[in-house]
C-alpha cells in the first residue's frame, strides 16, 4: 500500500512539474499556427503576384507588335481609303493585304529560322547567300530534260540543309564566333551561285514550279500557305516536345545546358540546319516567282530584314527567349511599312530613313526599360506641375481665414 501511495504521489508531482512545460507547448502551438497561416498565404500572395506578372509580361509581348502592325494598316487606310478591300476573280483573292501576305513570305521564312538560331545566342547573315544558292541550283536542274519536279524541289532543300549545317559545324563543333562564320558563307555563297548560273540571269518555263511563287491554293498565294505550314510544323516541334526548352537553355546558359545533360552542339546545328532549310524554301518562292535566277540580287540583304523581324518579335538578341509567331508579325510590319511608304508617294530617298525611324519607335515601345523611364519621366512632370497647385491652394485659405479673424 506504502508503494502504491508513493507511486500516485510521484506520478502526481511529475504529472505536476510537466504541466508547465505543457501548457507553455500547447502556447507556443497556438502561437505559431497564425504564424504558419500568415506565412502560407504570403506565399501563396506572392506566387499569385509572379503568375500576374508573367501573365502581364506575356500580354505585353504581344501587345507592341500587334499594336504597330495595326497602326501602318490604319495609316494605310487614312492614306486609301480602297486599301482593305479585297476581290476574288479568277479563283484567287486580290487586294493590298493579300499583296503583303504574299510578298513577306520570305522574309517570314528567314524569320522563323532566323528565330532558332538568335534563341541559341548565335546570329546567321548568310540567309540571303543561301536563297541566291538554292534558287540557282533548282533553275539549273529546270533546264535538264524530263527532271522531276520533287527532284528539283528536293535538290534545293538539300542544298539550303546542306548550308545551315556548314554554318552549324563551324559554330559549335569548332568554335567560331557565329558572326563571323555565317559571313564567310555570306560572301562566299554568292560567289558559288554565280559558279552555278556561270554569271549569268537563268530563265526557264516550268509551270509546276513556277506555282510555288505565283500559285493559288484556296484563294490564297501559295507562298502564304507554305509559311503557314512551315510555321505551323515549327511550332508543333518546338513547343509540343522538349525541344524548343533545349534551345531556350542552350541560349540562355550553353555551358549550364550541358551540366544537365543536353548536347548543346547538336543543337545549335539543328538551329542552323532549320535556318539553312527555310532560306532555300525562300530562295525557290523568289527563283519561282521570276521565273529564273539571280545570282547578284536574289535574297540580297534580306538577311538584315529577318533579323529585324525577329528583334521586333520581341527576341533577345542574347540568347534564350523567343517567339515563332512574333518573328512572322515582325515580317508583316516591316513589308507593310514598305507598302506604306510606296502607297504614301514619298521619294524613294527616303525610304531607309523612315523604315529606320519606324523600327526604332517598334523596339523603344517593346522595352520594358524604355517604358519605365518615360512614365516615370510624365509621373515626375505631373507632381511638379501639382505643387504650384498646392501652393496656390493652401495661400488662398491662410487668407481666407485671416479675412475671417
């Protein structure tokens, strides 16, 4: 019995002495589950807030070059009034806006090539070599007796393939600055096209190859449909699969990309093979439409319009981000500011400088910087102009009220 009463007394005291340390536990428990609360939904506030802005952020990508290409069409209806309207005769649609869907097609092809190799942190300037190439391998291959036309058309991806991939090894399997390696092609590339037409213009008469520059497929110029369809496969292959994150990465952090696991190598020649490609699909619309090739003038300088295209689609010349979608919109601004300036009558001296200032306003208006500087440069002028208010108000009260006194 003296046991058991030791036992309960004992258990009693501990029992005792825990139930400080119990209380102050169940204290410290209801002190940290607001804590806890708080802290969750600051997180979750917080996660909301980078959803907003990225969502913001995406809307404003969007936004600019959307905005100007609705601008030059406005100012292209102020100045005819007969701009928008479109006719269907003969099975095909007819209008200025057809026009420049049609006559941007290769621009928008380089672009979207152009787009892969700018995202990898590289640059292609013979885009235009390679379209002048392309276009004198197929209208040579046009002049030979009972020659397919898949034959042709094949030859002239091959060849474009064949080009980007040159530039590609040159890049990234021995090092040269991309610059510098597309502008050996670049020279060079005209120089073989003139090797090809033997220095001179090559005409031919091929109706079925001529359709790929003057064709019409559902009302439309073929040159549209096979930018709607190159962009579109692009698009399914880039954003579909892993793929365009692996060149999103190559370009943000080469060295990065290759510490988990993806061959940046591989990927930058795939970039430059795609770029390669497209400016041989451009090179046959051009060569088609004509009806022959020219070696001097084909695609010649068009490789700086593509790179405009792709800055005003809003990708970052370092590298990392970029849109297929907006580089084609890039295209239609600046061949729709070329229509403009035609429509407009202005001397013809004054084209470059225009298209210039025009492109620069484009790419001012996309930089979050630029917009941040000028707001705050209104919202500085507006509370200085503010204060002489204030003053004037708060002068007449104090007289007021000493009228009142």
């Amino acid at each position: 019995m003296k046991s058991s009463a030791e036992t309960l007394s004992s258990t009693s005291l501990s029992a005792d002495l825990l139930s400080p340390q119990m209380n102050a536990s169940e204290a410290h428990s209801s002190e940290r589950q607001p804590r806890m609360q708080e802290s969750h939904k600051t997180m979750v506030q917080e996660k909301n807030a980078r959803y907003q802005a990225g969502k913001s952020t995406s809307i404003g990508r969007y936004l600019w070059p959307l905005l100007a290409l609705t601008i030059l069409l406005l100012a292209n209806l102020f100045i005819d009034s007969s701009f928008f309207n479109i006719s269907y005769q003969d099975d095909r649609l007819y209008g200025s806006l057809i026009d420049i869907l049609n006559r941007s097609a290769p621009v928008a092809l380089l672009s979207i090539g152009m787009s892969l190799v700018i995202a990898t942190g590289g640059i292609d300037l013979s885009v235009g070599a390679v379209m002048a190439i392309a276009g004198a391998v197929c209208a040579n291959l046009l002049l030979v007796p009972d020659i397919s036309l898949v034959t042709v058309i094949a030859a002239g991806l091959i060849v474009g393939l064949l080009a980007g991939c040159i530039n590609g090894g040159l890049v990234s399997f021995l090092g040269i600055q991309p610059i510098v390696a597309t502008l050996l092609l670049m020279v060079a590339g005209r120089g073989v096209a003139q090797l090809i037409n033997q220095g001179q213009i090559i005409t031919f008469q091929h109706p079925g190859f001529a359709a790929i520059g003057v064709g019409q497929f559902l009302g439309l110029p073929m040159p549209v449909w096979i930018v709607i369809g190159m962009l579109t496969f692009s698009q399914l292959l880039l954003r579909k699969t892993a793929l365009g994150l692996f060149i999103e990465a190559v370009g943000c952090n080469a060295k990065a990309s290759r510490y988990l696991g993806i061959n940046d190598k591989s990927i930058k020649l795939f970039a430059y093979g795609i770029a390669g490609l497209c400016a041989a699909l451009a090179g046959m619309i051009s060569t088609a439409d004509i009806q022959g090739s020219d070696a001097n003038n084909a695609g010649l300088w068009l490789e700086l319009d593509a790179v405009l295209a792709v800055v005003i689609g809003g990708a970052a010349l370092t590298g990392g981000r970029f849109s297929l979608i907006l580089s084609v919109v890039g295209a239609l601004i600046i061949q729709t500011l070329a229509t403009t300036i035609i429509v407009s009558g202005l001397p013809a001296k004054f084209n470059l400088l225009i298209k210039a200032i025009v492109i620069l306003t484009v790419l001012l208006l996309q930089s979050a910087k630029f917009r941040r500087q000028l707001s705050a440069l209104f919202t500085s002028k507006r509370q200085t102009d503010a204060k002489p208010a204030e003053k004037g108000t708060s002068a007449k009260a104090s007289t007021a009220t000493g009228e009142k006194l």
